[in-house]
C-alpha cells in the first residue's frame, strides 16, 4: 500500500502592504505646499492612499533667524542643513526644496533625485501704491529679503529705499498691509501654489527682472544609494525641468554662488536646444553683466559653465565686494 506524503506548506498569497515614505520639510505654508504636492503626485502615480505617506515638518536654522539676511550667518545652506542631517539619520526618506533655495554642492551620499513641472519663473510685485516699480514714488521703501531683487530694484530705481524684509510670505504681506514697506517683490509661483495670486499687483517679465536660479522649481533630495525611493520618484520626475536646472545650477556653481551674491539666472527648452541667460550686479545695482548661451540639451551643464566663466571673468575677484 503506497503511504501518503503530508502536503507541504500552503502560502497565502498577499498584496504587499504599501509604502510608507516620510516626507521632510519645512513648516512654512508654501513648504508644506510643496511637500503636499509632491504627495499627490506620488498617491496619482502608484494609487496609493494617503496614509502611505507622512509629513515630517523639521526646523531649520533659515527658519528660526529672522532679524539678519541670511547673507551674513550662512547663506542657502541654513534652509537645508537639518533636514539633510534627517536624511543621513533616516528619519525622513525625501526631502522636499525650492530649488532656489538648494546649495549647488549637496553633502556626499545625497542627491537630488527627481524635479516637479516647473511653475511661472516670474517675480511679482505688490503693492497699493503703484502697478509697477517704476510708478513708485520718489524715496519709496521697498522691502526685500533677496540681495538679487535689492540689486535689480536699485539697478532700476536708484532712488528707492530697499530694506531688508525677512519672514514667511503671509507675514511680509501682513507688514506691507501694515504699511511697513510700500512695496515688495515675491516669487509668483509660491503664491500661486498658496492660492494667493490675487494679491499680485503686476508680474515682471524675465527681460526686465532675471528670476533666480531654481525659481519656481520643486525638487527632490534623497540618499543616493535609496534605489528604491528612486524608483518610486521616477513616475513624477519632470525631466524637461532637471534639463534647465542642471544648465542654472552649472552657472551658480562657477560663479560660487549664495544668498551673499546678486545672481540671475534662466534656461528655458525648445524642443531639444536649450537657451541660458546669466546675470550678475554689483549689490548696489550700479553695475550689471549679462550673458547669453545656446546649444543643444546634453551640453546643458556645459553652457552653465561657461557662461559662469565668462560672467566671472568680466566681473573681476572685486565684484561682489560692497
């Protein structure tokens, strides 16, 4: 009589449980903005719910030092320092940045890893005594927290009164309402993202008003040897914005550049040719370099370079210096 062999192990076939990734950022409305798109992007992607995800709000130094421009205790660093420190921790797998506001040197072990669609590059200007800056009246003060807009604000109108003007994008609106400046220029894409483009009194063209380099991008920064948050990321990777971005960030990356110097800096595509405009002013406006490049997508970075060279060069070691 042939025995009977005992059935092996039966498995149960299960959906694997989804992801659970930890989003890094800053606590401010607008980064939090951020931070929320990116999620929906990421649920829209791979249907995931949103409890796969988790917000993770981290102080940075940038945050907590109001009373100084950030020129003179650290530059762009102090906005990502303690969330890239969360990042080596493992405390959060992504972080999320205005690119504008992303060092062009990022620790080692750290990428960035993926970009979203680029908003509207513009600066906006707003305020209730003028459409734009040039109808200001004689002496006006305007306020600002960017050396670039201090720059091309004094380069424009000599005669206005820029001040320094720190805080998060609701509190410099409260301050101009206050009547503390009677102007200020913010980014169009932040308060797009923050629903709050009705406050824009005009939007200044790029040929008047060079952006910054990385204005208006959202970008990504994870452990460059996280495959598998790569992998995820992937699906809302805009390509067409790291194009621009690497050939912006070449050009900061040879001129040096921070929050301690007044540079401009834009790449847009067309098709598969790219074109780069640089700019730098001395930061009383008194003197301006500007300069163009064109070529195709893979010299991005190339063009960024030597557009920085050529910039650095006419400029001279004595610039930047007040």
């Amino acid at each position: 009589m042939r025995s009977r062999v005992a059935p092996g192990p039966i498995f149960l076939q299960t959906k694997p449980s989804a992801p659970h990734l930890r989003i890094g950022t800053r606590g401010s409305q607008l980064a939090l903005a951020q931070a929320h798109e990116t999620r929906d992007r990421l649920m829209a992607a791979h249907g995931l719910p949103e409890s796969a995800f988790e917000i993770v709000v981290i102080k940075t130094s940038g945050d907590i030092i109001q009373d100084r421009p950030l020129s003179e205790v650290g530059g762009k660093g102090l906005f990502t320092k303690e969330i890239e420190e969360a990042l080596y921790s493992g405390d959060i797998d992504i972080a999320v940045h205005s690119a504008k506001d992303m060092p062009t040197v990022l620790p080692d072990g750290l990428e960035l890893i993926a970009f979203l669609p680029r908003e509207d590059v513009r600066d906006a200007f707003i305020s209730p005594k003028a459409k734009r800056i040039q109808d200001l009246p004689q002496g006006a003060v305007v306020g600002s927290s960017s050396l670039r807009r201090q720059a091309m604000i004094k380069r424009l109108r000599p005669d206005i009164d820029v001040v320094m003007y720190r805080g998060n994008v609701q509190t410099r609106l409260r301050k101009l309402a206050e009547g503390v400046v009677d102007a200020t220029l913010l980014a169009h894409a932040g308060l797009r993202r923050l629903g709050l483009g009705d406050v824009v009194t005009s939007v200044i063209e790029p040929s008047e008003f060079l952006p910054a380099v990385g204005q208006a991008a959202i970008c990504i920064e994870a452990r460059a040897d996280d495959t598998a948050t790569r992998d995820l990321l992937a699906a809302i990777h805009h390509r067409e914005t790291e194009i621009c971005l690497t050939a912006e960030r070449a050009f900061l990356g040879e001129l040096d550049g921070s929050c301690r110097t007044p540079i401009g800096g834009l790449a847009r595509l067309d098709g598969d040719r790219i074109a780069l405009t640089g700019l730098i002013l001395r930061p009383d406006g008194s003197e301006a370099h500007e300069t163009a490049r064109e070529g195709g997508i893979a010299e991005a970075a190339e063009l960024g370079r030597d557009a920085g060279a050529e910039l650095k060069a006419r400029g001279g070691p004595d610039f930047f210096r007040e």
